[in-house]
C-alpha cells in the first residue's frame, strides 16, 4: 500500500485512470539501473526519482566537469569535480528521500555488468560508447532485463527498447559497431543542450511504461527526433533470427572483450551500415564520414607524441600538421595546422598534400579520428604520415594548459 505521504506525493499519477495507485505500487516496488549519468542520464534519472521509482541504480566513473552543465541539469557549478553518481544521490535524495539509491562509481565492465543488472529490473541505457552499449545490451539478453535505449549527436536522438520477450536486441538493428574514429563523441561533434533533454524524457517515459504496462511501448521500434525541425519517424525494428545474441542459433553466449569488439569489428574494411541504419551523420551505427570503404583503423599506426611535434616546431623542420576536426572546434582551440575536416579528406588530400613522401602530422581532439585518417592514407600511399597521440586534450595536459580542453 502507498503511505499517505506517498499518497500526496504521487496523487497527479493515482488520479491517472491509465496509472492510478496500482500503477504507482509498480513503481514503488520496482527497480532500475540507468548506466551513465550524464545528458541522458540527468533527465532520466530526475524524472524517475521524481516518478517514484523505489529502487535505482547509477553507474558512471566519471566526475563532472564544467564542460557536462550545459546539458547535464543533474549537476550545478558546486559540483565540479565531484563523482557524478555522488553528486546525482545527492541530488535526486533532495528530489525525492522516500527511494532507495545505490551508486556504483565505476565502469561497467564484462566482469561485473550481469551481477549489477540482474539486481534491477529493467536497465536505462544512457552510455556515450559503442563498447559499454554493446556490453549492457548483450548483459540484458543474457540476464533476461528489458534495455531501455537511447542516444544522442548534434541535433538527433533515437529511442528504444530492447531485450523484451520475442523483441528485437540493440544488435539486431546495430550487429557490428562503426569504424573506430568515424563517428564523433558528442565532445567531438557538438551536442544541442536541451536535446539529451529531450530525448532523455522520452527515455524515462519508455521505463515507467515498461514498469507499469501503461500504453505501448516503443519494443520492436524505433523512435527517431530531428531537433531542427521537430519531426519524428517511428521505424519497425524486427528481431533478426540470425542475431548473434538472439537469434535462433546465437554464437555467442557469453559476454565478450567489448573494448576490442569494438576496435577489431570494426576495423573490418568496407564497413558498412547495419540495414535499418538512419546513415551517415549521425552518430547511430556504422557510418564512414570520408566516403571511402577502406577508411579503418590498424593498431599500429606510427605516431608521435605531443612532445615531439612542439619539438619540432620550435626546430622549424619541414612537415605538414593536418587537422581533420569540424571548423566549429578551431575556434575553440587551436594548434596552427591546416584543416581538412574528416568527411572531406577523400576530396580534398591530393589538394593540400600532393607530395606523398612529405612528413605530415595528423590530428584532431583525442587523436582518435586522426588515427583513422592516418591508416588510411597509408593506404593511400602516403610514406611519412603520423598520428598526433592525444591530440589536443594531450597537448593541453603536457604542453599548454592554456589551450581549452573540449
């Protein structure tokens, strides 16, 4: 039974017809995890703590950093540099003391993520990396949880929910995860504030459903929002009988090395989008910016350090730094090299390096994407070409903190 205080607190959802008390009993007595606390996590977590979810779990490792408060509402100025998931509990016990809240201040990994999920109910899936997505989704296969999925870039958002019985999985839409360095984070490629907003609320919307079998839920869908113009398109997601995970006969039944699924899958070249991909430019499924099918990433790729390249140019030698991030991020720091962004290598690099035995040092915010752009060009030919290591973040560490980190 509901308390009184509980009674008052909740009395606009026990006034719903579709909800009412039992509905909110649901709630009371169920339990969710949300995997990561930032854009997607704020919302989703304040609206389920304020719903009255009895039991939730935060997992994140992270600390909130001043570049978070444009988006992530959870957390104030007071809260920089403070653990996320320490600084939610706090937040979300001011919200609502009468819920459980349960912290986990580290990464999910393949060792601990099924003994966490299989304490809750139903997983939030609020993660910025293709390697914890593919983890927690192949967890809540295993486990037996629903997976409410969402994700964010630039303008666009998507919704889901995954691992339901006879449903789809995160893998029957996305079998194999993008080229490492072709898609951008959300530090890389820009992110409007107030979508993990929106998207967020939808996200906790599909868990309270979920809990409380109220209307339909978006399992066997997939929702797609276009901030900029405000459309949304609903896509039949079917559940794939030859998915790896859940398909009729799965091959793999275990959880695996997701950190190298993702760097060797998706090395593959000719990487290509899953079917039901909403394509290129956005930060979804598999997508290959430069236009080019042999655009991947090789572990050894010849690099030089942050050190070595100030080295080099306070030698004045002779070499071309190329910078391959979007304009939008020069004018927040920048290094002096020529800029070619990633999408527009293929086109442009007979342009700006004609000559393929002069040294060039690529580079980009994480040295991520400039890793990619470099085993390419070796492909291509190209004899001296280096990766920046770290990139900017690196040389703002070791060479000029002055330089804004992103």
């Amino acid at each position: 039974m509901l308390t009184p205080e509980e009674r008052t607190r909740y009395s606009r959802h026990v006034m719903l017809p579709q909800l009412g008390e039992e509905g909110q009993l649901r709630l009371k007595n169920a339990s969710v995890l949300v995997v990561g606390a930032g854009g997607l996590g704020s919302p989703v977590l304040l609206y389920l703590a304020a719903a009255g979810v009895g039991r939730i779990g935060i997992v994140d490792d992270d600390v909130v950093d001043r570049s978070n408060l444009h988006r992530q509402i959870l957390f104030g100025s007071s809260d920089e540099g403070r653990l996320k998931v320490e600084a939610a509990r706090d937040r979300l016990s001011d919200i609502n003391p009468l819920i459980d809240l349960e912290v986990y201040p580290f990464r999910l990994t393949s060792d601990n993520a099924m003994e966490i999920i299989e304490r809750y109910d139903i997983v939030a899936d609020g993660t910025d990396n293709f390697a914890t997505r593919y983890l927690v989704n192949d967890a809540c296969v295993f486990v037996g949880r629903p997976n409410v999925y969402a994700s964010i870039f630039r303008f666009d958002g998507q919704v889901s929910v995954f691992g339901t019985e006879g449903g789809p999985c995160y893998r029957c839409l996305f079998p194999e995860p993008p080229p490492p360095g072709s898609v951008p984070s959300c530090a890389e490629g820009g992110v409007l504030g107030v979508l993990p907003g929106i998207v967020g609320t939808l996200q906790a919307n599909e868990v309270i459903k979920s809990i409380t079998s109220m209307g339909e839920t978006l399992a066997g869908k997939l929702l797609m929002v276009d901030a900029l113009t405000m459309d949304m398109r609903t896509l039949r997601v079917p559940r794939d009988p030859e998915c790896a995970v859940c398909g009729d006969r799965p091959t793999q039944t275990s959880l695996i090395d997701y950190d190298l699924f993702c760097s060797s899958m998706g090395s593959k070249a000719g990487s290509e989008p899953a079917s039901g991909s909403v394509g290129e430019g956005t930060a979804f499924g598999g997508i290959n910016p430069p236009k080019t099918k042999n655009m991947f990433f090789s572990p050894r790729i010849p690099e030089v350090s942050v050190k070595q390249l100030h080295s080099m140019q306070q030698m004045e030698e002779k070499f071309l730094l190329l910078d391959v991030r979007q304009p939008e991020e020069l004018t927040i720091a920048d290094l002096g090299g020529t800029l070619v962004p990633m999408g527009e290598i293929a086109s442009r690099l007979s342009e700006v390096a004609p000559d393929r035995d002069a040294r060039i040092v690529v580079m980009c915010r994480s040295g991520a994407r400039s890793a990619s752009v470099v085993s390419w060009m070796l492909q291509q030919g190209y004899t001296d070409v280096n990766n920046l290591a770290g990139g900017i973040i690196a040389w703002a560490r070791e060479i000029d903190p002055s330089i804004a980190v992103y």
